[in-house]
C-alpha cells in the first residue's frame, strides 16, 4: 500500500448565494497562485504549496455547500501577499449540469 495523507476539512455551509472565505485562509502562509493560458488555448496554473492548497479548498468548498446554479467567485490570475499583480480575472463558477457545447 502507498503512503498516504489524510485531509481533513470543515466548511461554513453560508447560504446558496453567499461564501465567507476565513477557513479558506485558516492556516495557510505566504499563499502564492498564477494562471496563465498560451496562444493555443493551454492553461498553466502554478503555486507555492500554501496556493494549490487555498484553490483545492476553495473548489471544494464551492462543491459541497449548497449553492445557486451560476454561483461563483473572482479572483486575480496571480495572488500573492503583495498588492494584485493581475487585471484579467479567474471566474469560477457552479452549475447544476454540464451546459451544452458553445
């Protein structure tokens, strides 16, 4: 059997149409994040352990408390300590079902 390691999490459930991010936060230092996408198409994300872990929590907040289909969240494409070093946005969004194909 492989090492393993537990993670154990607890959220505020909020409301359908509202999220509180403190527990988001709670425990984790010098959070640092960038998405970034290529001329193709290509999504690169990277981060300092602190930031994979803030975007883990935050998506699974998002997925296990209730939520409005269309509820969702903005955050700079790189987050770090310092002032916002990015103007594009990331969106990220909940929806009941997979929409159709655009």
């Amino acid at each position: 059997m492989a090492n393993t390691v537990k993670v154990e999490l607890e959220f505020a459930t909020d409301t359908p149409n509202s999220m509180t991010f403190a527990e988001i936060y709670e425990g984790l230092d010098s959070i640092w994040y960038r998405v970034s996408s290529d001329g193709r198409g290509g999504v690169e994300v990277w981060g300092n352990a602190s930031g994979l872990e803030f975007l883990g929590r935050l998506f699974l907040k998002m997925a296990r408390t209730p939520k409005v289909s269309g509820y969702h969240d903005h955050r700079t494409l790189e987050f770090s300590a310092g002032p916002s070093i990015s103007e594009p946005e990331l969106t990220i969004g909940i929806v009941d079902s997979r929409p159709n194909a655009v």
